[in-house]
C-alpha cells in the first residue's frame, strides 16, 4: 500500500512531510501489528490489524490511525 485513506484525505505511506486538512505539517515514521486482536486468514493470507504512526513536525506531537484486516479505517488514537 502506498497511501492510506481517510474520509477523503490521502495520506502517504513516506518519509517526505505532508500538509494534512487541518494545515499542519506531519511525517509517516512507523508502522506495527496490533498485537491485542488475532491474526485472521482471509482470501487464502493472513491478515492484521496495523497502526500507523505519524509525528506532526510542529509541536512532536504523535497521532496513529488504525486499520482493519481489510484496510479499512477504524479509528484515530
């Protein structure tokens, strides 16, 4: 995946900065496993939940968002 998208935000999956809808700059800097649900097999692979990690450049303030077995947003943390 090279980006991930949120409501109708695009969010790139590199280390160069981004200007995200609420016009503060941020950066991708990580990615993990949500180690609190299980794996699942679906569509013959296994599956997990991720968080991505994003740090906003003015204040190093860190934001993940969360994404299903699908790729499907669920929730800021």
């Amino acid at each position: 995946m090279e980006y991930l998208t949120i409501k109708k935000q695009r969010i790139g999956l590199h280390f160069d900065p981004q200007i995200g809808i609420n016009g503060r700059e941020f950066r991708y800097f990580g990615i993990r496993k949500n180690l609190q649900l299980p794996e699942k097999w679906i569509n013959k692979t296994f599956k997990w939940h991720w968080i991505y990690s994003f740090i906003y450049l003015d204040n190093e303030q860190v934001f993940e968002l969360e994404f299903d077995y699908n790729d499907k947003f669920l929730q800021k943390l």
